[in-house]
C-alpha cells in the first residue's frame, strides 16, 4: 500500500491495537515488538486511554490480523511467542513525529497541540506549542489524503481539538460549532482541565512503571511485597 492510496478505515479496536503499537515502540523499546500479552494489556490499560476498553484476546488477534493483510503491521518469531511490529510512518510516508501524534490521538481522543505535546513527551520532545502545530498542519493539508482535522473550538477554550481521520470521519457533533455556547471558565481554559487529566495519566503510568519494577527487584530478592 502507498500513501497515494486511500487508508482503509481502521476500526475502533484497530485504532487502539496501532495506537498502542507505535507508543510502546518509544516507552518499552527493550520490550518491542510486542508480545501478544502484552499489545492486550497496552489495549486494555486504564491510563492514557480514552476510551477505555475491554478487548479480548480474540478481538485483538483479529486486529492485528485486519492491520497486517494491510502493511500496517507486521509479525516476527522472538522466543516462544510472535511478536508485532507496526510499519505506520513507511506505509503512510510519514515523519516519526507526526506518526506519534497520531497515536496519540487513536489512544487519547481528541487533543489541543498543548495537550498533544505534553502526552507525547515520552515519544518525543516537541520544542514548542507551534512545532507540534506545524506536523498537523501538515498532515490535514496532506495531498493523498488528510489524516487528521481541526474541530471548531470550545466556548471557553483558548486552543481548539484536533482528531484523527484514520477510521472516518470524526462525529458530527465534534464537528458542529457551538450555539450560544457556555460561559467560559473561570479564570480562562476550559481546556485546562484536560490538560491536567493528561498530567495525572502520565504520572500514573510513572508510577504504575514504578511498581513493576519494584515487584520485580523484590522477586528477585526474595523479598515479599506487602
């Protein structure tokens, strides 16, 4: 598949299997590819994820299955288990950075570029708000096709959400500019609570990476973990 060709429609179990995918290719590179354990996992953690889902073994299998006959992800032997890998920034001609944005919109929702930068900091270290900006620019001006779109902005906010188009497009309520519209918060942003959401997400995963590797070091002692 070339990027002069139009994506497929991607499912929502799709969109969250490379979603997870590309992010944990950057998180967990000692662990990538991914086991099929733990591409579920990624799937189904509570944190950084909107929405959360429940997918089973089976749902994911089929996913990956779906993603593959596309290019969009391949398979390898490592050990006793296959392994997967995406191939998102050769089949769609992308930048790294732009590819990581969009998975972080398939894993989050719709973002404003300050959210984007903060969420994809362990991906990759945007200088600034308008860089971030520029990648998307770029992708909703793509010529084969846009891959992601800049909905009207809140009442109340300072920045306006953009969303992927890789499984369609974006609801029509999402697209549709507010009547009237809310009074806006006070003090400012009303995007500032979201970006706060993505603070705490982050520093949940922190500390959950945390609690892994702690469990681990004490197994290793022989040390039992209250």
């Amino acid at each position: 598949m070339t990027a002069e060709q139009n994506l497929p429609i991607l499912s929502p179990s799709e969109a969250r299997v490379l979603g997870v995918l590309i992010e944990k290719q950057r998180t967990v590179p000692d662990s990538y590819p991914l086991t099929l354990n733990s591409l579920l996992a990624g799937c189904n953690q509570k944190t950084s994820r909107h929405p959360v889902m429940e997918l089973a073994e089976a749902e994911v299998q089929e996913a990956l299955e779906s993603l593959r006959r596309r290019s969009l992800v391949d398979e390898s032997s490592g050990g006793r288990a296959m392994r997967y890998g995406h191939n998102t920034d050769r089949v769609l001609r992308l930048p790294s950075q732009s590819v990581i944005l969009l998975a972080v919109l398939m894993l989050r929702g719709p973002q404003t570029a300050g959210e984007l930068r903060i969420a994809s900091d362990r991906m990759h270290n945007f200088a600034d708000i308008s860089s971030v900006e520029g990648f998307l620019d770029e992708m909703a001006e793509r010529p084969a096709g846009a891959l992601v779109v800049k909905l009207p902005r809140l009442p109340g906010a300072r920045e306006s959400r953009w969303a992927h188009l890789l499984s369609g497009p974006v609801a029509a309520e999402l697209m549709a500019v507010p009547a009237g519209g809310a009074a806006p918060v006070a003090g400012g942003d009303a995007g500032e609570t979201a970006t706060l959401r993505v603070r705490v997400d982050r520093l949940e995963a922190e500390v959950a990476a945390l609690k892994a590797t702690l469990a681990k070091v004490c197994a290793d002692l022989g040390i039992e973990v209250a």
